[in-house]
C-alpha cells in the first residue's frame, strides 16, 4: 500500500481509476456489437444443434455402446477445470496475503463463474433425455460421485457468484454516485439496487470483509473436492487409464494450468481492449508466467506419475492403453499436448521475454487448446477399449469421432461461456476499484464521498 | 475388411483342403475293426455319433451337412463309404483341417464302434440298426410333490391305429430353465406302459423351489411333450444379495451410515455457511439504512 494521500490528490487519482475502469461499461461501438453478433450466432447456432440432437436422441452424436463418454464430457471436464483458477487467485492467493493478484481476482472469478456454470449445462447436454436430470435430486444415490458432482459444481456456482459479488458492492456504490454521465441509465439503474444501498461505513465494510473471508475459506474445500470429486468419476472405475490413485491431484494440478492460462488471455484482452496496461501491468504478466510455470511443473509432476508408474509395468491392458497413447492412434494428440501444453511452455516461460505479455498470451493460448485436448485424451481412449474381453461387435461400437451436431453443441458451450464473461465485463468493472484506490493509498471516506 | 480377409482365408483353406487327398499311411489302411458289427455297437456308434459327428455331417442320407469347405461328406455317401475301416477310423482319431481329431476325446474302442455305425449305411452290408418311421405316441404324466416323484403312463399308436401301452421306452425327464429344457434323467417304462422316476433332491427350482417338468419320448416317436407347470419339488433358489454388506458403493437401502452422515454434514455445512453470508449481505444492506 502506497502512503496515504492528500484528499485533492485522492480525489484526482480516484476520477482517473473510475474513469478507466468504468471504460468497459461505457464503451459501446461496432466492435463490440460485432462480438456479441458472432457470440450469439455461434450460440444460436450450437442451440439450433442441441435441439436436433433433443429431438432424435443421442444417436446423432458419434458416442456407442462402448463409447458413452465422449466430447461432452471431456469438455465438461474442461470447463470444471478452468473454473478452478478462481480459487486459487481470488481466495488462496488472499488468504497468503500475496498483493499482486488483487487486480486479477474479479478476472478469475468471471472464468469460475462462467467455466462452472456452462459445466452444468454441458451435463445435462450429454443427456439424451434432459427431463430426467430431475431423477438425480428424486432417485440419486448418496453413495455416487455423480450425487457429490452435482452437489458440488452448484456450491461451487453460488459461492463464486457470491465471491464475485460481494466485493463488487462498494463498486457498484461508487459508480451509482462517481459515474460518468455517459453510462446508460438502465445500468446505473441495475447498480443501485445492486449497489444494497452501500453508505460505505465502518460497519458495512466490515461486514464485507467477514463475508469474504468466510466465502474464501469455503471455497477452498468446496474448490478442491469439486474436480476431486470430477476425478473421481473416473478413478472410481476398474478401467485401465482411469483406475489411479492420483486422479484427484492430477485433476486439479491440470485445472490450474488450464485456468491461469485462461486468465493470462482474459487479461491481455481486457488490457488491449479497455486500454487498463496500468493496470494489468507486466508485472501481473510476469507474476503469472512464473504462477502458471509452478503449476505447470506441479501437473508435469503428476503426469509422469500417471504415465510412468503403469507403464513401468505394463500390466496387459494398461499397455495396450499406453501404447494407444504413446505409439498408437493417439500419440499425435498426446505428444502435441505434452509438447505444447506442458514441456514447451515450462521451458519458454523461464525466460523473461516469454513472460511479457503478448509472449505469453501466445503460449497461453497454446496452453489452453492443449489442456482441451487433454480432457479428450483422458475421456476417449479408455472408452474406446472395453474392460472385458469381447467378440463379434461392431467396430463402430469401439471408435469415436465426434459428429458435426456435437461439434456445434460444444461450439455452443465455448460461445455461451464467452458471452457470460463479456456480459459480466460489460455490466461490471473487470478490477476491483475500491481495493485498487486503497492499496494506492485513496482514503475511504473519500470512496464514499459523492460526485461534485 | 474383416468379411474379405475371412473370405480370402476360407478360399486358400479350400485349396489346401481340396488340392490333396487326404492320404493314410499304408500300414493304417489295412488295419481291421477290432470290434464286432453288432446292433448293440452300432447303436452306441450312434450315440457317440449324434454327440460329435451330427453338428457337421448332419443326419445320414438327408444330405444336410454344414456347407463347409472342404464339404463334411454324408455317411450314407460314396465318399464316405469307399474308406477302408483303416482309413475311417485313422481319420476320426487324427482330423484334418476343419475335421478335428478324436484322439482324446473318444476311446479307441468308441472310435472302432463309429466306424461300425457308418458301416451300417453300407449298401453291401446288412444294416443292423433300422431306423423305423417315426411312431404316434401319447404321453398321460403327473407329479406327486409329497413324494417327490412323476408318474408317467404311455401309450402309442400300432399298425390297426390302436393305442396300446408303450413298454421298454425309455422316457426323458427334464426341467424348464430360462434357456431350454434342462435333461434331469431318464426312466423305463415297465409293461404296463408306466414308469416312475424320483426327482433328485438337488434339483433346483425357483425362488420358491417350484420346477416346471418336461416329459418326453425320445426318437422314433411322435408325441406332444407333457409340460408340468410349477410343482414345488426343488430346491428353492438362493437369491444372491448383490450387495451382501454396506459397500462405498451401495445404494440408498443399505448406504454406509458414516457416509451418509459425512455427505449431509459438508452439505449442510456448506450451504448453512452460504446462507450466513446471504444473511451478512442483508445485513450490509440494513447498515447502510440505519444512518
């Protein structure tokens, strides 16, 4: 935290933070309709799939007797994985005090909030009767990990969209009395409901401040055991690629990865497009070239575990799975996203060059299609060898590709999480500003002061 | 592919099958049948034959042999007949590619009393075991629960069309299972045309131990069989419980209690908590009234 300042000081300095970060609420021009144009296009046309895909059943899509897991769920698998970075930076990175990643907690929790959120929706996307979700609240078994994943990704949605809210209050507040008279008046409308009627004094803001930390405690355990337990519909298999002990770790090591390489994108879009380099600074950048380089080794870490221990054995039907991925149909997938996910950009991202940001939006970008891939290499190859020993069947009972209806459906998924995102960027600031003119040393009664 | 590749493997099979003849050592040609062609021989011949021949050479002189390649020939045929008794049994005891081999499956005496059934189609031998056209017959059968046993009475139709009492036949006892008759045993009639056989008490019925019977003449008669619905004379069935103990993995009837109570306590301890901050957030809003 910088000295506190003069109130003239504070006050200019304050003008200027709400003026730059209230520029997403403002901004409206071509590009942006265009980029709702395109997100609700590709939404729609991911919709227009799923309702064929409600009408004739599941046959459309590439999944068989063997094969009843496919893109659906390696996606769903993805978007509980991203959605774990909100987590790790907007509640443990708090708790341990570490200052550099406030700016980037409300980032995090849009990618929580929207990856959790079309999660659920991907699930019931793989349901080829979606009417009977309902069977899982009436009939579930307490004892299934399908019973504690859904309970947790809905603990998980609500205490992110808590998370995310609560510290927006005091925002809201500010914007409903400091905002510019540019912003629409349906907005400023939604703020001051939103804002609760926020007078910002001691009590209020204590108030806030037990709530977060009681929500950023939650979340850890709630954060962990909901890709835990995602693993675990896996793990809990005697299938060969599945049947590990370190599913649980492995999962959310690899959820990190894929999160902070989503977060470092979200970044360099709202610092290009929003112009907030000073806020997003390379600083954060570089903070999180060496965060996602930790987290990195930690899943490399994990992933020699998974492939060395089995493969040192080579019990029948592991090494007909290992091969499959190391030397077989699967090794271009899998050495391209070992490669490009993992080894390369724990290599590249040592150098400071490659930790800049444009650099390592790049690698990130990279980072990201590679840990999609690898929630496919993780669902489908082991799917596609049945556990018993079997005769006579069909051989399109024992290969997937995925058909163009589920192409569209998942196309719809990506659209849909974007859309949430840019929804909540466009409604709300993407930085926290109370927070950000506290820790420049803006006193609080000044925050609370009206507009001249 | 798959359909081609088998195609191209029957087709050079075949060639292999076909291009030679199937060759016997001089010395097993001569060799003569150590057993008597006798009816009783011949009949066990059959036996050994409608339990291993049958499924690929079919019933002899009908010509309905599996279309195999090279073809199972008839043992009523040319082919089959030209044999030497040396040949034939040589080739039953070592086979040959589709044809397997008896060597240990079937007693060298057995093998000898095959040939004597074949030799029975013969056409320069006298045949020893003719098959007569199949007879009417009826079957009167009933099942007495106390004493665990059937009764059956049989009869069947003679020259004149009359109906008289079926003596000497043997008669099949069977149980219906999910997929077929299951053979319990086999009882001779006495003169009378009446025959009693006691169920084994090992024989295992339904969950309330109730057997549905079926009684039965064997070849040469024809006869509608008698069906014995649902009498309480087996073993009741065990029902497994698939879940015998409280697993991780049960269902809801038998869930692990600590289990339960660990999954209701984190839920109930998360959402309590999330409504205690839902509570604060009211709170935050009261505060901001009060002044």
């Amino acid at each position: 935290m910088e000295k506190t300042k003069s109130p003239e000081e504070s006050r200019k300095l304050l003008d200027k933070i709400t003026f730059d970060l209230t520029r997403s609420i403002v901004k409206r021009d071509e590009l942006t309709r265009f980029w709702y144009f395109i997100l609700i296009m590709f939404a729609g046309v991911g919709l227009w799939g799923w309702g064929i895909q409600i009408r004739d059943g599941l046959g459309v899509t590439g999944m068989r007797d063997y094969v009843s897991w496919g893109m659906y769920i390696a996606n769903f698998v993805f978007f509980v994985a991203i959605s774990l970075i909100g987590f790790l930076i907007s509640s443990a990175l708090h708790l341990l005090k570490i200052k550099w990643s406030h700016p980037i907690s409300r980032v995090a929790e849009q990618v929580a909030i929207a990856g959790v959120a079309l999660a659920g929706i991907i699930i019931i996307n793989d349901m080829g009767r979606p009417d009977r979700f309902l069977n899982v609240f009436l009939h579930g078994r307490f004892a299934s990990p399908i019973i504690w994943d859904v309970t947790v990704v809905t603990t998980y949605l609500t205490i992110s969209v808590l998370l995310y809210y609560l510290p927006l209050i005091p925002d809201l507040a500010l914007i409903r009395d400091r905002g510019g008279d540019d912003i629409p008046t349906w907005k400023m409308k939604v703020y001051k409901i939103m804002a609760l009627g926020w007078k910002g004094n001691a009590e209020q803001y204590k108030l806030v401040y037990h709530a977060m930390r009681i929500l950023m405690i939650l979340i850890i355990p709630v954060g962990l055991s909901i890709h835990t337990v995602t693993s675990w519909l896996f793990a809990a298999t005697l299938r060969s690629g599945w049947d590990t002990t370190i599913f649980g770790p492995y999962f959310v090591a690899g959820a990190f990865v894929a999160g902070a390489a989503a977060v470092v994108i979200l970044m360099y879009a709202y610092r290009v497009r929003y112009r907030l380099g000073e806020y997003f600074e390379d600083l954060h950048f570089d903070y999180m070239g060496k965060l996602l380089v930790f987290v990195c080794l930690v899943y490399l870490y994990f992933n020699i575990n998974e492939f060395w221990v089995p493969a040192y054995k080579m019990k029948t039907a592991e090494g007909i799975h290992l091969r499959n991925l190391f030397v077989g149909s699967f090794a271009p997938m899998f050495w391209w996203t070992q490669m490009t996910g993992l080894i390369l950009p724990i290599f590249l991202m040592l150098f400071r060059f490659f930790r800049k940001p444009l650099p390592l939006t790049i690698i990130s970008v990279f980072v990201l299609i590679a840990s999609w891939l690898k929630r496919y290499i993780i669902v489908i190859p082991t799917m596609e060898h049945p556990f018993l020993p079997v005769q006579n069947v069909p051989d399109y009972f024992k290969h997937y590709s995925p058909t163009s209806i589920e192409i569209m459906i998942t196309l719809f998924s990506f659209m849909a999480a974007l859309l949430i995102i840019t929804v909540l960027a466009k409604m709300f600031p993407v930085i926290t500003i109370w927070e950000y003119a506290e820790e420049k040393g803006i006193d609080k009664k000044i925050l609370a002061e009206p507009k001249k | 592919m798959k359909i081609k590749l088998l195609f191209a493997a029957l087709v050079f099979l075949a060639q292999q099958g076909m291009a030679q003849e199937w060759l016997v050592p001089e010395d097993q040609k001569s060799v003569q049948n150590p057993s008597e062609y006798n009816l009783d021989n011949v009949k066990k011949g059959k036996d050994l034959y409608l339990q291993s021949c049958k499924s690929c050479h079919g019933d002899p002189g009908k010509n309905n042999a599996l279309p195999l390649v090279p073809p199972p020939p008839d043992f009523t045929s040319d082919i089959m007949q030209a044999n030497t008794d040396g040949e034939l049994f040589y080739k039953i005891t070592h086979g040959r590619g589709g044809m397997p081999q008896f060597e240990t499956t079937i007693s060298e005496d057995d093998r000898w009393r095959l040939v004597n059934y074949i030799r029975n189609f013969n056409p320069e031998n006298e045949p020893v075991l003719v098959e007569e056209p199949p007879k009417k017959a009826k079957i009167l059968a009933s099942v007495n629960e106390e004493q665990r046993q059937v009764e059956v009475f049989a009869e069947y139709q003679d020259k004149d069309s009359n109906y008289v009492v079926l003596a000497e036949t043997p008669i099949s006892i069977g149980a219906k299972k999910a997929f077929g008759t299951l053979p319990i045993g086999q009882v001779l009639t006495n003169d009378e045309g009446r025959a009693e056989y006691h169920i084994p008490e090992s024989l295992i019925g339904d969950e309330q131990g109730m057997v549905t019977l079926v009684i039965d003449l064997g070849e040469g008669f024809i006869n509608e069989d008698v069906v014995l619905d649902a009498a309480k004379v087996g073993q009741p069935k065990p029902t497994p419980k698939l879940i015998q103990k409280e697993v991780l993995w049960s269902t809801n009837e038998n869930i692990q209690v600590w289990l339960l109570l660990s999954y209701l306590a984190a839920v109930l301890g998360a959402w309590g908590t999330i409504g205690y901050v839902v509570f604060l957030i009211f709170k935050i809003s009261r505060a901001g009234k009060q002044e």
